[in-house]
C-alpha cells in the first residue's frame, strides 16, 4: 500500500474534523484498519479491540465510582462498550482467600463468583469475553506457576484432570449469564511452566514438555467441549526474546497442543520495539498457522502516585531509551494506535488484537488505614499479609501499583486515550456461519459417528484408499464427537477419496463444507457436483496437526437431482490428517448474493477478487443495478450514513490498498463528484461535507 499517499488523504481528515462530533476529542488517533480477519466473533470483521478489567468489582464494593466524559456517572461496562471497547478479559483464580481467616489475597479477588459477576455485566453492556484461567490461586506469571492449594499434591494426570473439570464448569457458570465467551487463555504468562508443572525443574527436556502439554490440552478439551466456536490461546511473555518465543511455539506445536491464538504480554517499558514485535509474532503466525494476540499491555498518562502504594512505573528512570512516547494521555493514544498497527502488520490477518491490561484499577482512598480496611475487606489492592501463606513473597502490600496507567483519571473520569479504541475498525468481512446460513443438514452421516467405532465402509460414505497404513473412520485427532474420517501414511500417496451424496427435495443453492485438519505435505480438493452436471471445487494444503481449516463452496441444484460432495487427499512420507462435521444443506432463501467465505486459511477457489488498474475494488458481490434513486453520497460502505468510516475506505481504494472490500454499490456511492469513477477528490469532497464546508447531491 502507497502509505504516504493514504495518510495525505486521512491528514485532511484530522484538519477538517478537528474534534469535533465525528470522532472524539483523542482524534489524534490514526485510524487502524485490520483486514482479513475471520473466525472472530465481530460483526464488522473488527478485532480485538479489549480491556482486562479484574479487579472492578472489589473496586466498586470499595467505594470507587465511574463516570462518562460529561462528569455523569455511568456504568463503566457502558463507557467502555461507548469507547470502542468490544470484549473484557478477566482473570480467574480457584481459591484467593486464606484458609483459616478467609481474607482475601488481594488482586481482585478474581475467583469464578467474580467473573460470573463480570459477565452479567458484559452481557447487559454488549461485551464478548476472554476468559483467563490462571490454574493457581493468586499471581502466575513467568516467575510463579504454583498449583492451587488443592491441587498441591496432585500428579500430573490429576491436575490435567482438575484443569479439565475446572475449566468445563467454570465456563458452564459464566455461561448460564447469557455473556458470550470469546476466547478462553488456558494459563497465564505460562513461558516456564503451568500450575506447578515447570520446564526448568525437568531441564527442558522432551519429559516436562509432555507433561505441561497435557495441561494444556486438558484445559483446551474443555473448552471445544464447551463450545467448538470459541477460541484457544496460551500466553506467553517477553516477546523481545525472538529465539525464546520461537522455542516456545515450536515445542507447543511438537507436543501437539491444540490451540488457535498464540498471546504474549507487550509493556513497552520491558519488551523491545514494536518492529520486533511485528516480526515475532509474524514469524509464529506464518510457521505455525496461528493467529496471534497482544493479551496485555499498558502506558503511563502521569507519574503522579494517587494512593499510598508503589506504582509499577513511577518515575522518567523506569521507562527506556527506545519508547518515545509522551508520559501523558496523548502518549497512550499515540502508543496504542502504533501498538495496534504493529499487529495489525501481521500478515495474512493472522494478528487478531490488543487487550489493555487493568485500565480502571483506580485508587480506593489516598488515607492509608481507610485504605488498607477497604483492601483487607473487598481486595482492592495488590496483595495483603494474608497471601503470603500461599505465595511468601507477596509482599507488595496494598495499593494498585497501576493508576497512573489507568484510562481513566483518579476520579473515575475517561480520559481521551480510551477513545482511541473507536478508531480501530475491522474490513466489514467476516465469516458467515452456516447455521445462520443454512436449512437442516442434508447429510446423513456428517460427522462419521453413525457406525459407532472403526469402520473403512461408513454408513452414506464410499471410501476409496491409496494411503499405505489407513484411511478410514477411527476414534483419532476428531473434531467434535467420538470419530472422524482419518489417514495416515509412512509412504507418500495420491488421490484418496470419501464421497457422499443426497437427493435434494428443492431447487436453490446448496453449501458443501467440511472441517479438516492435515499435515503440511498435505494436499486435498473438496469437490460439488450435481446430477445436472454442475460442478465447483475448492483445493488447499494442511497446516499442521489440529489447526483445523473449513473448505466450503456453494453449487446451484434443482429438485430431484442428487448433489454428490467429495474429499480427495493426497500426501507426502509421514503424512496424516482427519476429516469432521461434514455439511451439505440448503441455502436459506432470504440470502440474495453468495458471498465467499473470508477465511485465514491457504484455501484456494475459482472466486476471485476482482481487481482493476483505474479502480483497484475488492468485491464481494455481483454488480448491481440499482437506481440512482438509491444512491447515498458518500456512503462507501453501504451502512446508510456517509462519516468518517467511509473517507477511510475511499482513500484506501484510492492507493490500491487489495486488502480494502467495497461494493460495486458502494463504488456507486463513493463518486461524490459523479465523474463516473473513484478518485481522492472523491474523498475530499466527502470530507468536507462531513465538517458541514460542503455538501453532496
């Protein structure tokens, strides 16, 4: 993309709009595109876009009150939903109180009755959730993996047992609110071990790496069991340590963990450039088909302490020579519209968002003794004497150590830097989800389950092997249920095929999908075809041991024909891969355009992006014909109102940025000056009837 010529056109933007109604007074904030991301639970293809606000409700029971810009107070689940804000991680410890005493460690108190109090709020505000299990009862973190107390003996096929039990009815209790989970972090910072289980205590060696993954893939069966749809992530740290990063992902994909998102920490006082974090996380993401995610990070707006604790960041000496950013709330705007971008940067959509760690956690009282009941009694603050029998190093007594890199000032007021979320916007594609889409499943066997165990003639399926060692139905790396379709081969093979056919009942279009999962050296083609003589494919190549990938296609049928769906595979030395949740059912008939899927998957169909020298346009529809009466200047994106959103949109079409989707309706909308094409006087023009100096007709 022609950058210099995109921010000349968006500079216009700031200079006409100022702060006014459009955007917000943080309008300093540049506005961040990620594009091409699916599999996200955002209507708008946005990414991440999160606060972890723990501790809220211990600070709320404490006194601390919030308020919207106008000085009103207001929900703060609502003042972040207004900000831009679209999902809230919140950190979850088994048992953070004392035994004898039953006082609060601190940290928020953050135990599964907390974060069920969280997601009704979340759910009544909008807000998705990422759940992060610690598997510990208070701080874990790169120098602290300790096993909750009730776990503190356990082996470690009992503890991946308890992960897996805690897990699954944790999310069944937050669940029950109606909130929507996201994304569950099965650990936290967990670069040197999990729950007790630590790599250093087994050198590093193949043994430990087995024993941590079962941890982890006890806590990630959980969640597919809870729902299939929500994400997996570990989180890791220290992301300026490239080789140590790359270890980690390497390790976690030979043990074969099953996860979707690899997360890291980022404070920029501590973890390198923004560059380095751009390409680390690229490289993962590119290796091993993850996505990738900045689960926490934070910036100071003062270096003034509101409460009688210690502050993290306190002075000019604990910021380093390569952040250049201002301690002020123009300062987290500016870092946090890079931070964005850094992500965003990584390529093929694969970085997914940024998680702004404790930007509430204010100061309960600056009165030391008021100070230190109200912790005592809500866990408001840090850490307390009662911690020290689980962690005898808690000795940072009190206080947040963190309101100074809050969003909000001491007084519960946002401060412009939290509006720099709004500014942060998705490609308006994601991933149409068959059940919305679609009537009843056609298939009689979809998911190879109807034969009960082993079999090489599965019921409404015909198998035809060319792999050495097996390619039939067998309880191995299955997606949901008891069984999948799966090969393996020590001998490289061609042309493996499973096929399924139905006779349809109505004329209209027809999806064709099925999940898959195959080694690298994989190859596979999902075919459609009817009796009719119809026929589409779809072809891509494996990605690795348990990333699952979702071919789809759609094929028109009229009643009475037979609509045959079939898999052929092929593969090199070594190869293995499985197949699930097979799909054909008709589309529903209030759809008008067949819209390709948006995936991040190397799937490759005969749709096309169409794109053209003089009009550089993504399209994801056919051209339509509608009146010049249903035209709207200006209107891009086809939203029904012509803003900001849509000068973005234009100015990217107009520096051939293929990332970029617009309508050919939208095309029609864009011509502000009618000159029958797309052009940057388009976008001045609608910027200057966006700050009233014009108007369009």
């Amino acid at each position: 993309m022609k950058i210099s010529k995109l921010l000349s056109v968006l500079t216009a933007a700031v200079l006409l709009l100022g702060s006014g109604s459009v955007l917000p007074s943080a309008s300093a904030a540049e506005t961040v595109t990620f594009s091409g991301i699916s599999g996200l639970p955002f209507a708008d293809g946005a990414p991440f876009k999160g606060a972890d606000i723990s501790s809220v409700i211990a600070l709320e029971q404490s006194g601390v009150k919030f308020y919207d810009r106008s000085g009103k107070e207001q929900d703060i689940f609502v003042t972040l939903a207004d900000a831009g804000i679209n999902c809230i991680r919140v950190r979850i410890w088994n048992d953070p109180t004392a035994s004898q005493s039953g006082i609060t460690y601190g940290g928020g108190a953050n135990d599964a009755k907390q974060a069920v109090k969280i997601a009704e709020r979340c759910k009544a505000a909008g807000l998705s959730m990422f759940v992060d299990f610690h598997y510990s009862d208070f701080w874990a973190d790169p120098s602290k993996q300790k096993a909750p107390k009730a776990w503190a003996h356990y082996s470690v096929q009992q503890k991946a047992d308890a992960i897996y039990s805690y897990t699954k009815d944790t999310l069944r209790q937050i669940g029950q609110t109606g909130a929507e989970i996201a994304m569950v972090q099965i650990g936290n910072e967990t670069t040197a071990g999990m729950c007790g289980v630590l790599l250093s205590d087994g050198n590093w060696g193949d043994a430990v790496w087995n024993d941590l993954a079962k941890l982890w893939n006890a806590g990630s069966k959980a969640v597919r069991e809870y729902d299939p749809d929500v994400l997996v992530a570990l989180h890791f740290t220290n992301p300026e340590k490239t080789s140590n990063m790359q270890y980690l992902a390497k390790m976690v994909s030979q043990t074969r963990v099953d996860y979707d998102v690899f997360a890291t920490s980022y404070y920029p006082y501590w973890h390198g450039t923004l560059q380095n974090l751009t390409s680390v996380l690229g490289s993962i993401a590119n290796t091993y088909h993850k996505k990738v995610l900045v689960a926490e990070t934070s910036w100071a707006y003062t270096f003034r302490n509101y409460d009688p604790g210690v502050n993290t960041i306190g002075s000019q000496k604990d910021l380093v020579s390569s952040v250049s950013y201002p301690v002020s709330a123009a300062g987290q705007t500016a870092f946090l519209t890079d931070l964005f971008k850094a992500v965003a940067a990584v390529p093929n959509g694969m970085g997914i968002g940024v998680f702004y760690w404790e930007p509430a956690w204010l100061p309960v009282s600056s009165d030391y003794q008021t100070a230190k009941q109200l912790w005592q009694q809500y866990g408001g603050g840090w850490a307390y004497e009662s911690a020290q029998e689980y962690d005898p190093d808690a000795k940072d007594y009190g206080g947040s150590g963190w309101e100074n890199q809050a969003l909000f000032s001491a007084d519960g007021k946002p401060l412009d830097s939290l509006y720099m979320f709004r500014s942060v916007t998705g490609s308006g594609q994601s991933t149409p989800q068959p059940q919305e889409e679609t009537g009843q499943n056609l298939l009689q066997n979809p998911g190879f389950e109807a034969d009960g165990g082993w079999s090489n003639r599965p019921a409404g399926w015909t198998l035809k092997s060319t792999a050495a060692d097996h390619f039939d139905v067998r309880a191995e790396d299955v997606r949901t249920g008891g069984y999948a379709l799966h090969w393996y081969s020590t001998a490289a093979f061609s042309n493996s095929t499973a096929e399924t056919s139905v006779r349809v009942n109505e004329s209209g279009s027809y999806l064709c999908s099925m999940m898959l999962q195959a080694d690298e050296t994989a190859s596979f083609t999902l075919t459609a075809e009817t009796s009719g003589g119809k026929q589409q494919s779809v072809t891509g190549k494996g990605m690795g041991w348990s990333v699952w990938q979702q071919p789809e296609l759609r094929i028109e049928a009229n009643a009475g024909e037979t609509v045959t769906m079939r898999l052929t595979v092929s593969g090199g030395d070594g190869s293995y891969g499985s197949a699930d949740d097979c799909v054909i059912a008709k589309v529903n008939a209030q759809e008008t355009t067949a819209a390709p899927v948006t995936t991040t998957e190397p799937v490759t169909t005969t749709t096309e992006p169409v794109t053209t020298t003089t009009e550089p346009v993504t399209t994801t529809e056919p051209e339509t014909t509608s009146p010049e009466a249903e035209r709207v200047p200006g209107d891009a994106n086809c939203d029904g109102k012509a803003d900001i959103s849509d000068a973005v949109l234009m100015a990217r079409i107009c520096v051939e940025d293929h990332g970029a989707v617009i309508t050919q309706q939208g095309l029609k909308n864009a011509d502000c000056d009618r000159s029958g094409s797309l052009s940057p006087e388009d976008v001045t023009l609608l910027l200057r009837a966006i700050a009233k100096m014009a108007f369009l007709e």
